[in-house]
C-alpha cells in the first residue's frame, strides 16, 4: 500500500509549513522551541510575507533558528538581536524583521539593547522565550529564574538577597512609550498555542502598520535543565511559573 | 553636490564624503575627539540629500551591531569612534570579518589605555592591524594623514569593503579629526536602489523570494572541519590584499642615508622632521604607509638595502616598529621613537632622536 492511499490528499487537516525546513531540529524532546518557531513562521506564511521578512538569530538554545526558519536570518552576538535588527530596519522600513531570543540573551547580556530598541519604537517584532534557565549552556541560573527555583549556580534554589530578582523585562518594556504590544503567551497545550500564534500574527500586522515595538513573550519549559520530564516540566511550569510571568495581554494599542 | 573646495575639520570632511560617496547608513555613539561625525551628519540631515540614515545608538555596542544588520543586508553602512569605544565594537567587528560583511570604521585614535585621554595617539596600531577581536581575522587598515585623505579613503575603503567582502578600517587620529585644513570634495554619488542591491549582492539577508533558497549571515559553524575551512578562505582574502591593496607614500627617499616609516600625524612631522635634519647635512627620506594592513613590507625592504638606519616615528611606544624590524630583518638598525598618552612630537624632537639612536654610534 502506497502513502497515498493511506493519507488521501482530500483528508489532510494539517501540513507543515514550507517555512520549516526539513533539518532535524537540535531542542530536546519536550521543549517549547519547536512549537515557537512553528507558528511563528506559520504566520509568516499565512500573511503571504517570506519574501520581506528578515529574522535575527540569537546565542543560546535557539543560536541554529537559522537552521530551521526557511527565511533569511541573521545570527546575532548575544544579547544584540535588537541592535541588528534595528539596522536592518532603518535600511528597510518595509521589511518586516523580527527577534527570536531566551531569556538569558534578552534579559541579561542584552538589556540595554532590548530596551533601547523598544524605547525607540523600532517597528520590529521581539519574540522572547522565556524559560527561566540557561539551557544551552547546561542549565545555569537566568534572569528570569524564579525565587527558590534550582539551577546548577543557584543549587540551592535562587536567593533573591545573595543572587538578585527574577525580572520581568515584559512588564518593564510595556511601560516604554515605543512599545506598541506587548504580551506574554505560552505553548504548553493547544489552546496556549492557538492564543500564541494569534499573539505573533497580531504583532506583525501592527509591525506592518509601523505602530510600534511588537513584544511577544513565550513562558516555556527547559525539561532538560529543569531536570524534570517533559509532563513534569509543563505542569511545573504552571504551578510555579505562570503565577509569577502570569499570561495574558499587558500593553495592547489603542 | 557638485564638487566643491572647503574648509573642514577631519570629522567633518570623513562625514561630508560618506554622504557624497553613497553611503546607505550611519550608526554611531559620540565619543571624543570624532564626536563631529555624527554631530555634522545630523545637521546635514542626510535622509534628506540622499536617504542616507542616521541613529545615535545607546553603546558602541549597539552602534557596531546595527553596522553588522545593515551591512547583512547589502547596504553601504559605517560607524565612527575613538579608541575605548572602538574596543566595545570589538566583538562586533570580529562578527563581521567572520560573516565576511562589508562595513567602515573609522578611529579616530586618542591616548590610552583604559580611559585614557582625549589627546591624539596612534598607540591602537596593534588592535587595528592584528585582529582586534576574537579569532584569526584581519582589517584592511587605511591611515590617513590629511584632511583631504579623510574625505577621499572613505569611499575608496567602501569600495575595498565590497571587493573583499569584508571590514576596513580608517585608522585616523585625534590630530587629523580636529584639525582643519582645505579639502576638495567629491561630487554626490548616487546611493544604490534596493532592487540594484538585489541584484549586485545575491547573499544579502533582504527577504527570501521564492526563486532561491533562505540566505544567512552566521559567523558560526560547529563543525570544525568546515571552520578550518572557512578559516583558509578568510586568509586567502588577506593574502590576496597583500598582492593588490598595498599603499604607500615616499618623500625624499631617493638619496636618502637615513628613514624615517610613519604613518599619519607621525607622517605630518617626520616632513618637517626632514627639512630640519637637511639643514644639519643629514639626509632622511620618508616611507609613509598609508595601509597599515596590508603592510608595505616589499618597499621597506628594499629601503632596507639603501639606508643606514631607520627610525619607526609613532605616537606610541612603538608598535609598528614591530612590522618595520620583520621587513627589515635585521638588515639595519631600526629604533623607535614615540611620545604617547596624548603628547604629539615635535619634528626637532625626531631629528635629536634620529641622531641620537640611529646616526650616532
């Protein structure tokens, strides 16, 4: 029996998107990346723009997106995606340029970027996974570890006094005037999905309308560096990290 | 614009010609003493003239990363600073060489280390020429010694930039931004159209059409074997740039007993320096690099073989005295002399130290 008389052309309720490439993807198992770059470039093909969009890949676990996103990208130093996308911009207005950077690149080494790009209203979309951890270097504590949370250089669970707050950059970039949306947004279940990618389309068409900076935040799981499964990670996620990086919309246009 | 006749600081004209040679994008972040660069193009308001664009970025940082999207992209873009901001781009520049992008930087070098001063110096030769960032990388490093060179190197280092794919460098100094001399400008060349872009530099990162595949501009490679591979291209490029690129300067050598090598303010002096040791009966000549990388190794060589000595002239602790004694190979002596930290030589101050270290055994 051939493929085709098992999976009938006229039954197909799902594809994937042309905008993937075929290459094996370098997240483990469990990982929210895979299903945020999906429909991030879902939208880009939705929206019919592949031909002017230009994505900016960061250091960390998402350093390959270029392997991944069939669009033109850009690799950036850590924590500059903001930077380098702000360039690309400038010269092409038209374009559509967007960000897709951890915790660790956004948060910390390239705040100043993040904010400085966002206080500009830099009519770019950041998307930003937030995970708590550093997972491509072997689960180190990020900006966003959450108080008490373990990590192997906060072991004994993050102590705000010794190490710092968590922060919550979404919240600190929604107060800057050239931010236009700004949201926070997971992948854990369908309907988290679905809510998402409606997140990321919203924030392209407003990049299109050159209202502003466009900021999705993504909570995702780290089950490798949380050292937890992928169904322990996710429900960890919810129980600890939402009630901190609560989802939900905080800064929409007028 | 027509050509024109002005009169201009260094900073100024470097800003005036980038905007008549075309140049798409400026990303700068002020520092002393080239802080005229962005100043004189925001009043200019380029985006005006030309399209050309201009933002004062938060950092360095951002400035030298914002030069490394722009120029992913096929666009002529630069940026200026002065040494210890040009440190913070070094990350940045070591990106670029490794995307292999064309870009300008200017430094406009002033005395270090650390802070330093906002003196005059040419004590970052050894970050300008050897790599500066991370990795085996090198600028083509051109050092101008006027105002007017100031104007003309931009666009020849944008075209360098192209040809080679690659970043170049104008090494100047806080003496040739400051000062103020007649400059001839360059009528306006027009800035490419995007479609002209698409056309000349298919691997631009400018939106994927459905005719070729995705583009990428990406410095890494975790397979190691490709990375040496990339890696031998890169120093193909610098070895053709010793063959083609190789610029230099000689005044009064032709009799000469005696050299002086220096390159830009240095350069400046050591003229004076000869007129004044003339007059005591010495002859000296002067072989000015004008790229310090590639290095006129071939030409102090053979000057090597007609001098008695040579003295390397840099407002640095000596430096390029380095390059100077590889070419020379032990041939004749070579000393250095320098004043650093911001102090500018005098010409009679080079010529008791020709006498001094070279002439007087």
């Amino acid at each position: 029996m051939k493929f085709e008389d098992i999976i009938k052309k006229e039954n197909l309720i799902y594809k994937k998107t042309p905008l993937m490439t075929d290459n094996t993807l370098s997240y483990c198992p469990g990982c929210g990346h895979g299903t945020a770059h999906r429909i991030t470039m879902e939208i880009v093909e939705e929206m019919g723009i592949v031909q002017d969009t230009i994505g900016i890949a960061p250091v960390g676990c998402s350093v390959l997106a270029y392997e991944f996103m069939n669009v033109d990208m850009t690799q950036a130093a850590h924590g500059r995606a903001p930077a380098v996308a702000t360039g690309i911009k400038r010269c092409w207005p038209d374009k559509f340029v967007f960000t897709y950077q951890g915790d660790g690149d956004l948060a910390a080494i390239g705040t100043a970027e993040t904010i400085h790009a966002c206080n500009r209203g830099e009519n770019i979309t950041i998307i930003f996974i937030n995970n708590g951890i550093y997972g491509m270097t072997g689960g180190q504590m990020a900006p966003t570890t959450i108080e008490g949370m373990r990590s192997s250089t906060s072991p004994y669970g993050r102590d705000a006094a010794l190490m710092g707050h968590p922060l919550k950059m979404t919240e600190l970039v929604a107060q800057l005037p050239g931010t236009c949306f700004v949201t926070r947004q997971a992948v854990h279940t369908p309907s988290a999905v679905r809510k998402a990618k409606k997140a990321i389309r919203k924030a392209f068409e407003l990049q299109k309308e050159k209202k502003g900076t466009t900021f999705v935040e993504i909570v995702s799981n780290c089950n490798s560096g949380w050292k937890m499964t992928p169904v322990q990670a996710n429900k960890w996620m919810v129980d600890n990290m939402f009630p901190f990086f609560p989802l939900g919309d905080i800064k929409v246009p007028e | 614009m027509a050509k024109e006749l002005k009169l201009m600081k260094g900073n100024e004209a470097i800003a005036e010609a980038a905007i008549r040679a075309g140049s798409d994008a400026y990303f700068g972040y002020p520092i002393t003493p080239q802080s005229e660069v962005i100043e004189y193009l925001m009043a200019e308001k380029p985006h005006e003239r030309t399209g050309m664009v201009v933002l004062q970025a938060e950092s360095e940082l951002a400035a030298i990363n914002m030069v490394y999207g722009a120029a992913g992209t096929g666009k002529k873009v630069w940026t200026s600073s002065s040494s210890p901001g040009i440190s913070l781009k070094q990350e940045g520049i070591s990106y670029i060489a490794g995307s292999e992008l064309p870009c300008v930087i200017v430094n406009v070098v002033r005395g270090g280390p650390g802070l330093g001063t906002i003196q005059p110096s040419q004590a970052d030769y050894f970050q300008a020429t050897k790599g500066g960032g991370h990795g085996d990388y090198h600028l083509l490093v051109l050092a101008p010694a006027s105002v007017q060179e100031m104007a003309d190197f931009i666009g020849d280092a944008f075209d360098l930039a192209f040809k080679y794919r690659g970043p170049v460098m104008i090494l100047s100094d806080g003496v040739i931004g400051q000062m103020m001399e007649k400059v001839y400008l360059k009528e306006q060349v027009p800035r490419l159209s995007d479609d002209e872009i698409a056309e000349k530099y298919p691997w631009a990162t400018i939106g994927k059409p459905a005719s070729r595949e995705r583009n990428i501009i990406t410095s890494l490679d975790l397979d190691s074997s490709k990375m040496e591979l990339h890696n031998i291209h890169l120093q193909s490029k610098y070895r053709q740039m010793e063959e083609e690129e190789v610029r230099f300067e000689k005044i009064n050598c032709d009799d000469a007993d005696y050299l002086f090598v220096a390159y830009g303010s240095s350069a400046r002096i050591c003229q004076k320096s000869i007129q004044l040791a003339a007059e005591k009966g010495i002859k000296v000549g002067l072989l000015r690099p004008i790229t310090l990388f590639p290095f006129p190794k071939k030409q102090i060589s053979e000057m090597a073989d007609k001098v008695k000595g040579i003295l390397s002239v840099e407002m640095s602790a000596g430096q390029m005295i380095e390059d100077v004694k590889l070419a020379v190979n032990g041939r004749v002596k070579v000393e250095h002399f320098g004043r650093y930290g911001g102090i500018i030589p005098t010409p009679a101050e080079v010529v008791d130290a020709l006498i001094e270290k070279i002439i007087g055994e």
